[in-house]
C-alpha cells in the first residue's frame, strides 16, 4: 500500500482521537480545554494557538463525524463523509519543513481553528486511504466488549482487534494459537 510517512502520522492521531470518545471508554478522555491541549502536545500537533472552550466543542462534534468514516460500507459513503469535512476545514496546501521534520504538506490554513486544523489534515489522510483503494483498512476493533478503532496496516489486512492491552493480548493468543496449528498437523487435522 502507497501510503506516505506523514499519512501514517496522521492516521495515528485520528485513531487517538477517536479512541478518546465517551462511547469508546465510559468516559470523556478530553473533558476539558486542559486535556484537549495535553493532547495536542502529546500528538506533536504544529502550529496550534491558545485553545477555548469552542475549540473543544468542535473538536468533539469533528470526532463523532470522522469516527462515521470507519462504520461505512462503501468508498462512495465514505468519500461523500470525507469531503464535507474538508471541504468544511477550507483546506490550504503548502510546503514545509518545520522543527527538522523533512519537507512535508500542511493541508490546514494558515492560524486555522484546531477543529478546522485537525478536519484537514485528518480528512486528507482519510482521502489518501480511500484512493488507495483501502476504505477496509479503517476497522472498528471485533472485541465484543470494545469500541475503539484502528487503522490496520498489517501487509494482509489481517487485524481484527485494536492494540490496547486486552485486545491486543487476544490478538497474540490467537496469533499463538494459530502458529500451533500451523506447526503441528495432527491438531490442525
Ligand atoms: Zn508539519
Ligand atoms: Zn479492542
């Protein structure tokens, strides 16, 4: 799959921050202004001015609408998602190579709103998924008692749970599991 290295930082955010949902975890894990910038810091998300309570609400409404993307059944449904919100964010490509980091494209305008910032670059990097033709990749976790999502950038499209701690230990055990089969025939029989 031709997914470039800024995609794949991309991708990582918005997986963080849909995972950060009330409906994913039973609670908000962005409650507040203070969290919101945590996270910014945390992501290494650039050029982002002071944070309010407005850019909170719309980062929640724009996490709600992205998280959509992962439910939809077709590229068509998916694409029509991803255009609004980018289209919404009023999109600005240009070069950069800011703090040491090789030159890459900013989507986001100029001093954009952190929802618009985050609708941008985000949305993009759900556009390039989608045509690459790999809509699939974008998986909500099977794990009966889990809500998160995940991007599965396994070389066969194989993964079916998320990587958080319980999950990702089902995912080894069956992963286990299956080389046992594999390895010893009279079981696989
Ligand atoms: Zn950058
Ligand atoms: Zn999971």
């Amino acid at each position: 799959m031709l997914i470039t290295h800024d995609t794949e930082c991309a991708l990582s955010i918005l997986v963080e921050l849909l995972n950060t949902a009330p409906e994913v975890c039973g609670t908000e894990l962005l409650p507040d202004v203070a969290a919101l910038d945590a996270f910014v810091g945390r992501q290494e998300i650039s050029e982002v001015d002071s944070l309010t309570g407005d850019d909170l609400r719309r980062v929640h409404e724009l996490r709600s609408r992205l998280r959509e993307v992962f439910g939809t059944e077709s590229t068509e449904e998916a694409a029509e998602l991803v255009n609004a919100l980018v289209a919404a964010a009023g999109t600005t490509p240009r070069l950069t190579n800011h703090d040491h980091h090789g030159w890459h494209i900013h989507y986001f305008a100029p001093h954009a709103a952190l929802g618009d910032h985050l609708a941008a670059e985000l949305g993009m990097a759900l556009a390039f998924i989608l045509t690459a033709g790999e809509r699939e990749r974008l998986r909500r976790c099977e794990a009966p008692d889990c809500a998160r999502v995940f991007v599965d950038l396994s070389r066969n499209r194989s993964r079916r749970y998320c990587d958080s701690r319980t999950c990702g230990n089902r995912l080894h055990v069956a992963a286990y599991r299956a080389r046992q089969r594999s390895a010893d025939p009279v079981a696989s029989a």
